[in-house]
C-alpha cells in the first residue's frame, strides 16, 4: 500500500512494512470507536485531518449548499475526513453514501461513522490506481458507480480527480452527472492550468510539468500521484457529461496564486 503525501515516515513505515501496517489498522479500527483516526492510519495525506475536512465539509455548505436532507455521495471518501463532518449535520432523511479503492479506508468508515449512523454506507471497490491501489483489478476510466440513475442531490469528489488520468477523469464526470437528480449539485477539486496558475507555479510548491496525455503532473514515473488538467479541457469534460458549471471556478491557493479560498480549486455544477 503506497501512502501519498502523508508524513514520510508513515508512508516508509506502511510500504516497509504493509503487513504489519496493515495488521495495526485493522486491529485499531476495531478496537475504538472514535470516528477520526490517528494520523498514522490518515492514508490520504496531510497532517491536518481535521482542518482540511472541515474546509471541505465548509466549502460543500457554503459554495454547493448542502443541506440536512441531502443524499449525498462521496467519491473517493478516504478515511472519512468529510464524512465525520456530516454525522451530525444530516437528519434522518438524508442520505450518504461513499465509496473507495483502499479497503482500510472503507472499512474504517463503515465500523467507526455507518455503525453509529444508520443512513450512512461505505464501498470498497478494486479499481487500479497506481498511487492508492497498484494491485486493483478494475478500470476507473469504464467504471460504472454503483448507483441507481438520479439517486442523490449532492455529489463530489475532494482530491480524487487529481489522482486520475484524463479517460477515468471523464468518466467519473459522466457517472457524477448519470447518478444525479435533475438540479443535483456536483462539486469537485481539480488542478486548473491557465494561464495565471502557470505565471505562478513555477515558484509554489506545485510545480506541474505537461505531458503528452492531455495532462500535467508533478511525478512523471507515477503521474496519478498528483494530476493537473487544463482548464479548456476542465469545461470540455463538464459538458460533454452534460454538468453546467453553477459560478465561476473557485480558485485555490495550490499555486500560489491571490484571492484564492483555499488549496485546490473547486468546481460547481449542476446536473441540466
Ligand atoms: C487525497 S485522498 C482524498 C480522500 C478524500 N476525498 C478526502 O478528501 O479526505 C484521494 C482518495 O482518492 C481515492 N481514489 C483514487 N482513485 C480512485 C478511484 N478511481 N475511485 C475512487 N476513489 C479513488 C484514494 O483511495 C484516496 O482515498
């Protein structure tokens, strides 16, 4: 299991050691309750578990308009550092549902937020991604959510199309638009290319390279450890899965750049 972006020596310690890395997490995870885990089983990066979760679960009410009653899907739920924040915040008739490709993530969501909320349910799914799960046996780009067409009001996806490549991100757009109802609101990050990120990148700590595959990354012999897309092909992707972009992108900071509300720019739309 490749942990990324997470302190290096958690992630030295998991790939050194996956068994027993693995064999700690489970054990952990079934012997607690707390909902927010330790940082050394926070697989999805950063040290700031709680913080960035709350910017997230902020950035959904604030910009996309969650609401209590919501059915609300999280693509790529990781850990659960969204989900914690809507524990509370959903009433009995919302909805959330979340889904993954590392198994720990999954069943730590499962056995420490849906045991304690009956309207909450988390999947495993083994789709490849070189960077989370090298071994997965599905393809992202042909992958069909497993949902009914129209079945929730709020879709997204934090820091996950950053880590896929052009045909999964496509695909993804697509599944996002066929899963929710007319009006439904999707909000997802991405790294947007245009031209002023690229005035700044070169001086952030982003530093994208293009590639010759329609799109940018920052590690070349591992591209899905962090993907940056071009704006045009951004608006392209949204209409061919027939998503209308809600406002204008709302830049992050990951560049460098000003005026930005925080780290990775977000996209808002609305299902036609
Ligand atoms: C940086 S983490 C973000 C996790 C979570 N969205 C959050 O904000 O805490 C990226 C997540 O994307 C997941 N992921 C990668 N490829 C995926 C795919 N094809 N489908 C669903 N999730 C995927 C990883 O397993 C990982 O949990």
């Amino acid at each position: 299991m490749v942990i990324p972006n997470a302190r290096v020596e958690i992630r030295d310690f998991a790939v050194r050691h996956p068994r027993v890395y693995r064999i700690l997490f489970k054990l952990f995870c079934r012997l607690g309750t707390n909902p927010r885990p330790p940082q050394l089983f926070n697989f999805v990066g950063g040290e700031q578990y709680h913080e960035l979760g709350l910017g997230h679960f902020r950035n959904l009410c604030g910009i996309a308009g969650a609401v209590a009653d919501d059915r609300v899907l999280d693509v790529g739920c990781g850990i659960g550092r969204v989900a914690v924040h809507f524990m509370d915040y959903l009433n009995s008739a919302g909805r959330y549902d979340g889904f993954d490709i590392v198994a720990l993530g999954v069943d730590w969501c499962n056995r420490r937020i849906a045991r304690r909320r009956h309207n909450f349910r988390f999947r495993y799914v083994d789709l490849y991604n070189a960077e989370y799960n090298p071994s997965g046996q599905l393809d992202a780009a042909t992958f069909k959510f497993p949902y009914e067409d129209a079945c929730f009001s709020l879709v997204f996806a934090t820091s996950v199309l950053t880590h896929l490549l052009p045909g999964a991100a496509l695909n993804y757009l697509k599944e996002i638009s066929r899963v929710l109802e007319p009006g439904g609101r999707s909000l997802v990050t991405f790294f947007v290319i245009n031209s002023e990120s690229r005035r700044h990148m070169p001086a952030s700590a982003f530093d994208f390279q293009p590639t010759n595959g329609q799109f940018w990354t920052m590690v070349p012999d591992n591209p899905e450890a962090a993907i940056a897309f071009d704006e045009n092909l951004i608006r392209d992707m949204y209409r061919q899965a027939n998503l209308e972009l809600q406002s204008p992108i709302h830049y992050g900071s990951w560049s460098g750049r000003n005026g930005a509300v925080g780290g990775q720019d977000i996209v808002l739309a609305a299902k036609r």
